[in-house]
C-alpha cells in the first residue's frame, strides 16, 4: 500500500524500487512509463534509488536494463519539451528508456506514447488529491450537503468524488499507452488496494469486481491480481499465483505472444 505513512521509511523506498526494476526488466524493450503520486515521492525514490547506502541497486538496474532514466522535474513548457524531446531521442535512437513521472503531470495528460514509446506502464499508488486542501474539502462538503439537504441524485457523495479524481487520474495515465488497435504493452497497478479479493458478492453482472469498477472500461476485465510469493494469495483465474519470477517468465511470454499478432495484416 502506498501511503505517506509508508513512503516516508527509505527501506520501504527501496523494496517499491526494486519492485519497480523487476517490472521493468520483464519488458523486453521500448520505454517503460512509471506514474507516481507527487513529485515528493519521486524525488524520494530517485534519491533512495541512487544513493548506494540505501540501495542504489535499484537505479543501476534500470539503467542496466533500458539505458537510461529520466525522471520529470516539473517547471515551465521549455522544459517539459525538453524532457520529451530527451525521451523521444532516446527511445528512437536505443529502443528503450524509462520515464518516471507523476499522476496529473504533463506527460500523464495529452501526451501519447504509442508503439515502442510505451510498451509498459506502471502506476505507483492511488493519487488522490491532498485531503487538506481547501477546495477539496469544499467540493466534498458541497456534494454532502447538497444531497442530504436538498436531496440532489445527480451528485455523488464527496467520499465517491474524492476517490473518483484518484481513478480519473490513473484513467489518464494509462491512457498513453495502447493507441491503436496494432499496439500493445502491460500495466502494472502497483497499490493493494487495486486488488481484487475475489470474493463472487464483490462483482457485478458482468463478473468486474468492485475494487476495479472505477478503471476504464478497456482495461477491467483483463486485471489480474499477483501473489507476491508463489501459493500466496487466492488461487483462482484472476490471481497469477506465481510469484515476481513467475510474472517476468509471463510478461516474455506476452511480449512474444502479442509481437507476433501485432505483425500480421489485419484481422
């Protein structure tokens, strides 16, 4: 689970890092896009992830698997396209590259990463917006009143609204990669809380379980839950009860698997 309340230990900084890594080197080539929630938490990883006395193991794997690390640093429109323009030039030049950036940034929106530009995104956490500020409060307070005096239907409850924005947030992340029906890659949601118990009252008709029903459309149905050791975790269709090494020996497979379909003609 990613929270403040766990992010703020480096040790914890260095086991997402390293899980981090293990994704990524299960991708074969292209770039790999990593969201997370606030450019405090980035510069928190690329800190801990760099320094050898924490476990700077981490970014020398990265670097040992694509090439090269750019991480978003925020600012002015000049150095959003100069970051971009550092990604494109890679990738074009390598074939890989990995992009740690956050959940509303400028490369989470209006930014498509097609073909080997993304051939994998991983969303660290749930974004939600800062729970103090004053415009959140007020729209949550506005939807509660509103509905409980004035007895408005159309208006979600402002704990609904509240945890929608975190899912739009990650609806627009995602979104970057898969941008036509020849492209492919994988997405990692990395957050227990995007996990599925499998419990059969948790879904609806059409079989989605309650804790992804706020994902977009696309991608529902095709979620899978990973038992962080093999045997862990609820054995069923939805879980892949494999273990980190598992997934890697599944994600090669996939790769070949949709590489292959991806270059035949259509249909």
């Amino acid at each position: 689970k990613i929270t403040y309340n766990n992010y703020k230990y480096d040790e914890f900084i260095v086991r997402l890092g390293r899980a981090v890594a293990t994704v990524v080197e299960s991708v074969p080539s292209g770039g790999i896009l990593v969201f997370l929630p606030s450019y405090t938490l980035l510069k928190k990883c690329v800190r801990a992830w760099t320094d050898p006395t924490c476990g700077g193991d981490v970014w020398e794997r990265l670097v040992h698997s694509k090439g090269k690390v750019i991480a978003e640093e925020g600012g002015g429109q000049g150095k959003f396209e100069q970051m971009k323009d550092d990604y494109d030039h890679t990738i074009k030049h390598s074939g890989s590259c990995v992009l740690l950036a956050v959940f509303r940034g400028k490369m989470s929106e209006g930014v498509s990463f097609n073909d080997d530009h993304a051939r994998g995104v991983i969303c660290i956490g749930l974004p939600l917006p800062n729970a103090r500020d004053r415009a959140v409060l007020a729209k949550k307070d506005y939807n509660d009143e509103q509905r409980g005096l004035r007895g408005r239907t159309d208006l979600i409850s402002g704990n609904n609204w509240y945890r929608q924005q975190a899912y739009r947030a990650i609806a627009q992340a995602l979104g970057r990669c898969i941008r036509h029906e020849k492209d492919y890659g994988t997405v990692i949601l990395m957050d227990s809380r995007h996990c599925d118990d499998d419990a059969f009252s948790q879904r609806d008709a059409e079989g989605i379980s309650r804790v992804h029903k706020e994902l977009p459309s696309w991608i529902r149905p095709h979620v899978k839950n990973l038992a962080e050791a093999p045997g862990d975790g609820i054995l069923s269709k939805k879980t892949l009860a494999c273990g980190w090494d598992g997934m890697a020996l599944k994600m090669k497979q996939f790769f070949d698997d949709a590489k292959a379909h991806c270059s035949q003609g259509s249909g």
